[in-house]
C-alpha cells in the first residue's frame, strides 16, 4: 500500500467516526438535493436534455483543435492574448511573466478549480506575490490554509460558529452567528482588495468557439468585479471546456445551475470576448486567456477514458455519492474528489499515485444516473481498477469466479444453487474462523438469515395452486 493509500483509509476512518462531521455534510447535502429534484422537475424532459448535453460536449471533443484556432482567432481579433500551456508548470509561469511584465503584485481571483489543479496559488506566493481567493467559501478556506472541500461548495464543511471564529481571528470582526453578517463581514474586506488589486483572476465554465467568447457562470457577483476592477484580466481554461456555438449555452448553462447549486438559472453569467473596447466604459486594458492542457489532449485520445472530459464541474456526481457523504472532501487529498476525481486524477496525473481513489466507490451508479453529460462514471472507474491491479487472481479465485458465472447464466445451475445454499451456510463458521480475520467479518456485527431448501418462488407455486 502507498503512502497516499493508507493516509487516505486513515483520514477516511478518522472523519467516518466523527457523526458531528458527517451530520454536517449530510444535512447540506439533503437539502441542495430537495432542491435540485424541484428544479429537474421544471425540465420538460430531463433525460433528453442529458442526451442533447451529451452530445454537445462529445463534439467539442471530436473537433476540439479546430473549435481552440477558431477561438483563439477570435479572441486575438479583438486584442484578447491567448497562449497555450501544455502543463500546469507552463501555466503558472505565463502567469507570472504577465504580472513582471506589469509591475503587478497582488492579485484578485475568483473561483476557479483549474488553478487548485496547478497549484497556481503556491507558485504565486513562492516567487512573492499575494494570491486573494474572492469567492466567499473559497477565501474562507484560504483564511484556513486549507484546500477546497467540494468543488461547488468549498467550505461546506464548516459551521457559522467556526466561520465566526475564524473572521473574529484573521480578520478581528465581532463574533456573530448571523449568515448575512458573515457574508458582510468578508464583502467588507475584500472591497478593498478589488481596488486595489493589479491583476484579476477568473476561471471558466465554458469556451465558445462560433463567437470567440468565454463564458463564466456565479452567483456573488465577484468574479465580474474581479474582471472589471483591475486593469489586467487573466481567464485560464481548460480546452476541454469549448464548445461549438453560442447556442449550446441555453442548455448547459441551465444545467450546470439545476444540478450544480438547485438554481433555475446562476445569478451571473458573464461572456468575455476581450479587453476593454474603446467606445466602453468598464472592463480591462488588457486580457489574456490561457488553454490549459496538462494531460487533457492526451486523455482526448484514449477510447475508454475520452468521456470524462465531458465533465462540466457541476459537482453533481459528489453530492450523491456515499463515500464522499461519509468520508468527506480532504480524505481524498485530490484536487477533485468523489467519482470525477477517483476517474480524473489517476488519469490526468499519475496512476500509481492515486489507484487507491477508484476503490474508494460502492459502485452503486447514482453517479452515472445524475451526471449531466451521461458519464459513465463507474465504468470508468472498474477500468481504473482493472490498470492499477499490478497481481494476478490465485487459482480459486478464477475458479469461484467461473463458478458463480456459470451459476448466473444458466437457469438450471441458478435453481438448484439456490436450493443448495443452505448446505453451504453451513460451512459458514469455518471461513468466520480460520480463512479471514473474525474482526473483519461480516458476521462480526451481524446475523444472516437462515436459508431454506425451498423458496418463496416455490412456496407461491404450491400454494396458488
């Protein structure tokens, strides 16, 4: 077992046996998912507009390296700087050449897993600069010193009580337990930081190709800020975000709200197509988009795995998963947890690093069956398993699997293994006591139900006659 592994069964352990933890995210989680039923229901077909969403990534997929040169001679046509960074190295360094390029020192930035995924944050500080995180959880957990917990929701972990504790600490407010003082409390010192900021920093959710625009979708309003206050704007992207036309986002734009944050529609959806203009009153003097690669092309070309780049980081597959409800976001020490990152970050990174993450999954598909884009999220992770197995199966385990397969496809073996059964229940106490360790059995905590020779399908035969 690697270090990653075991830190992860020990942290999952850990926060498994802390219910005021695990209370926290499941009162969270049920509500977003009252809410998100009530705005699916408000589809007039749900499934066809997964297919329809579907298929629109899958062809910014097919057509990606045309749809990025139509994109980017749109953007630079309106004066916008585009660069391509094949890794998240060659990102943070154009990042950085900008801001010596212009004096910068501080740098206001909204939201944007992309930079969690370089490390951008790290980088900035290492060579002197002041990274401030402006979306409201995301500067929490940077008063924090810690990671984001969801890729939605990256403070969902906290209480007011602790968020109250924190501001009273770093920030010397008043202690409050009032949501809205919280959130003015934060809107109060980050005001400043927008004025004063050299540079502004925005991820995004979207590219368009058809219009040479980039599309980014919030709902407090600090992201435009970010954009227009400053006079140098940086977007990065990842250029599995683009899409073919203007049109796709009456579609993916609602979609991502509903089963991203239960919205009908995000309260800001902003489309940058380059600096500010002459004949405009706010916006940047300069712009620059940087396309981020780090893997992605790579996985553009594997048959199997090609899929996940449909993703549209709506978080949708985290909130119903029930490991992540029960071993929270940090146990994962990924960039993106749940089902997307135990896929995502063994293929975009390394796979003996994090193998451990596609095990960490029931395989009860309630990922597959939310994902807006119809990911086939399970799937994907067996494949996962399939590679990091580094042993070959022992010579009974073939065979029990030989034998189970014979007992499930054919319905004579299937009968008479069911009247069986309760032979072999009998030969239950010598592998509770000497194959596997009695602590880690499943009788250790509970009792199986005695099997009979003859079942209820036989019982409803007799007796109806």
């Amino acid at each position: 077992m690697n270090n990653n592994a075991q830190k992860f069964q020990e942290d999952a352990a850990r926060i498994c046996a802390d219910s005021t933890h695990r209370q926290i995210i499941g009162t969270a989680l049920d509500k977003y998912a009252q809410g998100r039923d009530k705005k699916i229901a408000e589809f007039q077909n749900w499934e066809q507009a997964r297919e329809s969403a579907a298929q629109i990534k899958q062809e910014g997929l097919d057509d990606m390296e045309a749809l990025l040169r139509t994109l980017t001679k749109k953007l630079t046509k309106r004066g916008t700087h585009v660069y391509r960074a094949p890794t998240g190295a060659d990102a943070c360094r154009i990042v950085l050449n900008i801001l010596k390029q212009n004096g910068a020192k501080t740098m206001v930035k909204s939201k944007s897993m992309t930079s969690e995924e370089i490390h951008l944050n790290e980088a900035l500080e290492k060579e002197g600069y002041r990274p401030i995180e402006s979306d409201l959880g995301e500067f929490i957990v940077q008063l924090r010193q810690e990671p984001p917990y969801h890729i939605v929701f990256p403070a969902m972990h906290l209480t007011r009580y602790q968020i109250s504790d924190l501001f009273q600490d770093k920030l010397g407010s008043e202690p409050t337990e009032n949501p809205e003082e919280l959130t003015m409390i934060a809107r109060k010192n980050l005001r400043r930081e927008y004025v004063q900021a050299d540079v502004g920093f925005t991820g995004a959710n979207f590219a368009v190709a058809e219009t040479g625009m980039i599309s980014v979708t919030e709902n407090e309003g600090n992201s435009r800020l970010s954009a227009s206050l400053p006079k140098i704007m940086i977007t990065l992207i990842g250029i599995e975000k683009v899409v073919p036309r203007m049109q796709d986002l009456s579609l993916l734009l609602p979609m991502l709200a509903t089963v991203g944050a239960a919205q009908s529609i995000s309260c800001y959806n902003t489309l940058y197509s380059g600096p500010r203009q002459p004949d405009e009153c706010d916006g940047p003097e300069e712009y620059h988009v940087i396309l981020l690669d780090n893997g992605r092309s790579r996985l553009a070309k594997d048959s199997t795995f090609r899929e996940i780049l449909r993703c549209i980081r709506c978080g949708s597959c985290i909130n119903v998963c029930p490991i992540y409800r029960n071993v929270g976001g940090h146990a994962y020490n990924a960039t993106y947890p749940g089902p997307i990152g135990s896929v995502l970050m063994p293929r975009l990174f390394d796979l003996q690093t994090y193998k451990h993450l596609s095990f960490a999954c029931s395989l009860c598909g309630a990922c597959r069956d939310m994902c807006p884009v119809k990911i086939n999220l399970p799937h994907l992770l067996l494949k996962n398993r399939e590679a990091a197995s580094t042993t070959q199966p022992k010579f009974f385990e073939k065979l029990a699997f030989k034998a189970m397969s014979l007992l499930f496809n054919k319905p004579f073996f299937w009968k008479w293994g069911k009247r069986m059964g309760w032979i072999g229940q009998k030969f239950h106490p010598l592998i509770e006591g000497s194959v596997i360790d009695p602590a880690q059995c499943w009788t250790a905590t509970r009792k199986a139900p005695k099997l009979k020779w003859k079942s209820f399908k036989d019982l409803w035969k007799k007796h109806s006659k």
